[in-house]
C-alpha cells in the first residue's frame, strides 16, 4: 500500500507542476472556446432574427401590392432596404414596389426601387431583368435618354430579343424611326425561335408600320 501511495503522491506532484506551468493556458483556452460557442449561437440567433424580420416585411409589400396599397407597399420594400439590403428578400420587395408604383402612376419611385436592383440583384439575371422594367418605366415616363441608358448594358441572352424591341419602342418614341426600324431588325433576328412566333408577329408588325427606310 505505501508503494501505491508513493507512486500516487509522484502523480499528484507530476499534475502540480504540469499545471502551474500549463495551467492559464488551458483555462484561457476554454473560456475562449466558451466565448466562442456563445457567440456563434448568439449571431445564429440575430441571422434567424433578421430572416424573419426581412420575410415579414416582404409578406407585408407583396400583400400590400394585391390591395393597390402603393404607399404600404413603398414604405415596406423602403424598410427592407433600409434594414435588410443584404437579403434577398430587399431585391424581391423592391421589385414587388417598382411594378406597385409603376401601376399607381409614380413613376419617380418606381424607377428608384428598379434602378436599386439594377445594381443590387444577386445575379445577373435579376439585374437585367430590372433593367428592362427600368427602361419601360422611363418609357412611360419619357425619358428617353435614360431608358437607353438603362438598355445599353450588355444582357444575358434570355433578355436580348426583350431589350432590342424595348429600344425600337424607345427610338420610335423619341422620333428617331430610323434607329427604330434596325433595333426592330435587330429584335426580329433574334426571334428565331418557335416559341417566339407571337412577339416576332407583333416586331414586324411595328416595322410595317414604320415603313421602307428612305
């Protein structure tokens, strides 16, 4: 028993000494990992927070948007903004309030809510699609020169026969027919496929109507 005694008490001296030499390492190493685990949970906990805020406010603009409110639906897309500039749910919500306002005759707000996502969307795709509803806004708008502005970025092929015929519209607007009739050539030559046999009617259609170029 005093050999197993000695051995234990050479172990428990051995631990001393590990431990005043190690021993501020070890708990400074697990207060940090502590630290770290609380505040890992706590970000997770603020992320799920702002998801939900976002998504609400989203709900709120897309509702709004059903009952023609398009002041609620401009301050909701506003907050997102605001707020949640980094979510998806801002682009969405933009988007939901640039066609609100478009509808309502604000066309000053609706452009701004567009012009946002231009810059903003997630993928090229999303911004060239509010491009497009841009270009048509300050179409109604007459601004001529921004809708060109707002066409002259370079889109993805899904959105080329779209900004082509947006453009003939734009020039025939502005009374320059000739630039017309080639961006309605443009957007007729694009209009190749089956799927397209109606806008390719109502393209040449337009160019009929504007005539042989003199």
């Amino acid at each position: 028993m005093a050999v197993y005694d000695l051995e234990e008490q050479e172990q428990i001296s051995e631990i001393k000494a590990w431990w005043e030499t190690y021993g501020k390492l070890v708990t400074t190493a697990v207060v940090v990992v502590a630290m770290s685990s609380v505040g890992w949970q706590g970000w997770n906990w603020y992320q799920r927070k702002q998801a939900s805020e976002a998504s609400l406010l989203y709900v709120t603009a897309v509702n709004a948007g059903s009952a023609n409110d398009a002041q609620k639906v401009r301050e909701a897309a506003g907050q997102l903004i605001e707020k949640h500039s980094g979510s998806v749910y801002a682009v969405l919500g933009a988007l939901v309030a640039g066609k609100a306002q478009a509808e309502a005759g604000d066309y000053k707000n609706a452009a701004m809510m567009l012009a946002w996502v231009s810059e903003h969307g997630e993928n090229q795709a999303v911004r060239d699609m509010a491009r497009l509803r841009l270009a048509a806004v300050q179409l109604d708008e007459g601004s001529f020169d921004a809708a060109l502005a707002s066409l002259s970025a370079d889109p993805l092929e899904d959105y080329r026969l779209a900004y082509a015929d947006l453009k003939g519209d734009v020039l025939f607007a502005q009374g320059k027919p000739d630039q017309a009739r080639a961006a309605y050539a443009a957007a007729l030559e694009l209009a190749a496929s089956p799927n397209d046999a109606q806008i390719r009617e109502l393209i040449q259609a337009k160019l009929d109507a504007l005539g042989v170029a003199k």
